[in-house]
C-alpha cells in the first residue's frame, strides 16, 4: 500500500462512496492502521463549490469527488482491492487536506 493509492470502499455506503484514498504517509506503514479519505460519486454530491477542497477524479467510467470532511482511519485489513493510484494527482490532494487543516484566524 502506498500514499494516493486507491482502494475499493468495503463500507456500507459504497453505493454513494465507491472509493477511498490512501493518504498516510508511508513513515506509518507499521501501525495496522490506514488513514483515508472517501471518493464520493460526483453525481452523489450535487455542486461543488470549492474544487480546491473537493477535487474531482475519474476512476474508470466514474467521476468521484474527493471529501476531506469524512477523512476516516481504518485497519488495513478492512481496505477493499486496489484499484488503481492517484500519486499523479498527489498534489492536488495534499492542496484539498491543506484546505482542511489550515489554521485560519477569525
């Protein structure tokens, strides 16, 4: 398993969330946990308002929308296959993260 790698959704919402991301960086390979970010339907989520946060990927014939909200650990035993990686597109993934963990003053 690598960083940006995709996996199946074993879940019971892998109608609407076919995929998820890998997004742990490979120095936590040794924890049995996985920290992952859904790739839900595009058609599931209506509007994107900020692309930035919610980037848009097409795995095969399905466009998915990266939602950094439902950001999720879980064993690595529960990730479903591989389907395919989306280290090319690594940046704008770090980018949608950036988005939700930057510290913004009020």
């Amino acid at each position: 398993m690598a960083q940006f790698d995709v996996h199946e959704n074993t879940g019971k919402h892998r109608d609407d969330i076919p995929y998820v991301v890998l997004v742990q960086s490979s120095l936590y390979d040794s924890y049995r946990r996985r920290v992952v970010v859904p790739l839900a339907r595009k058609s599931a989520l209506g509007k994107i308002s900020n692309p930035r946060f919610n980037p848009t990927f097409k795995i095969g014939n399905i466009h998915v929308v990266l939602h950094p909200l439902e950001i999720v650990s879980v064993p690595s035993e529960q990730l479903g296959e591989f389907v395919t990686s989306l280290s090319p597109e690594g940046s704008r993934i770090m980018d949608a993260l950036d988005e939700l963990l930057t510290q913004a003053w009020r």
